[in-house]
C-alpha cells in the first residue's frame, strides 16, 4: 500500500474511533456475554466516586468520551471495548492508589488512541498471546495523557508493579510486564516538555 493510501486508511481509522468515542453507542449483545462472565457491572457508591473523580481528572480536561465501568471481579485487570467502554474490576480498584486508577484508565485509553488496535478488546495485564508491542504502546500513550494532565508518568510503573505482584497472574503476563516497566523508565517522559521561542 502506498504511503497516502496508508494515510488514507489511518485518517478513516481516526474518524471512526472519533465518531465511537464521541457517539455513546449502547453495549452489543457479545459485550453484554462477555460482562456476564466477568461477573457484571457492579455500582456503588465507594466507587462510584472514584469513577467520577477518574472521570474529572483525565476523561472530562481531555474532551473524550469514555465511559467507566466496575466489573464484580476480584482480578485486577481493566479493558478496553472499541466502543469507548472501559471496564476495571473491583479487585484493581480497590488495590491501587486514586492516582494508579488515573494510569490504569489512561492505558486503556493508550488502546483506544492507537489507531493499530481499532476493533480489539485488551487487558490491562496484558494478551495472552505475543503482543508485548501493543501493552506497551498503550502504556506510553497512557504515560503522555498522564503526563499532559499533570500527573506524573511515573505512576504507569507502580501500577504496573501492583498488577505484576498480583497472585493470579499468569507467569508469561509477568515477564512481560516486567519488560513494559523497563520500557516506560527507559524513555524520559518525566522531562518537561521542550520550551519553543
């Protein structure tokens, strides 16, 4: 494919994501199973704040229509639905600081933005196939929203650190979020951005 065929195609990949996100599509029948199985969506008040406070701080500065949701699960792992769905379990919620929310929310917006991932479900925790690449793209887009609100990327990493001590994680999961963390402090997203004259 050429390279303005290439552009082409990302330009339409954009817009679509921008009409999802922007459009509050209602949950389709294969999410509505897959909600089930994960043990449903919980509401109440305790995290309902959080959501809302979540919500504040990243969703409503960065004009994206997300929307949140708490899963009655006790794993700690959140997902993205192309729909503009984000979905974290209690378990993650209720282990980690307000400001890990914050990054765990900004990473699976990282999937939403990467016009790659269009029309995928992901996990926090990461696939259970080879796609290291895509978590950690989606943790440094997460690092960048962070940073631009204010927030300090560094957060990626502890979070990453709770989820990686985390009892229930498969070992392939670990070891690569491992290598994730190695990523994220590797590049220099804590230095202020440049200054233009």
């Amino acid at each position: 494919m050429s390279g303005a065929g290439r552009n082409l195609k990302t330009a339409l990949w954009a817009a679509m994501l921008a009409a999802t996100l922007l459009s509050g599509c209602s949950v389709a029948p294969r999410q509505e199973l897959w909600i089930d199985d994960r043990g449903g969506v919980i509401q109440d008040a305790s995290h309902e704040r959080l959501i809302a406070a979540c919500q504040q701080k990243l969703l409503d500065p960065l004009q994206l229509k997300v929307r949140l949701y708490v899963l009655d699960s006790d794993a700690l792992t959140a997902y993205a639905w192309p729909d503009g769905s984000i979905y974290l379990t209690r378990g993650l919620i209720d282990s980690i600081s307000d400001r890990e929310l914050l990054a765990a929310v900004a990473h699976e917006i990282g999937h939403l933005l990467d016009d790659k991932q269009l029309g995928v479900v992901w996990s926090l925790r990461g696939p259970d196939l080879a796609a290291f690449d895509i978590e950690s793209r989606a943790d440094l887009i997460g690092c960048r929203l962070l940073r631009s609100q204010g927030i300090e990327p560094t957060v990626m990493i502890s979070l990453l650190k709770k989820i990686q001590g985390w009892k229930g994680l498969p070992d392939r999961n670990r070891k690569q979020i491992e290598q994730r963390i190695a990523v994220i402090s590797a590049i220099p997203l804590n230095n202020a951005p440049p200054t233009t004259h």
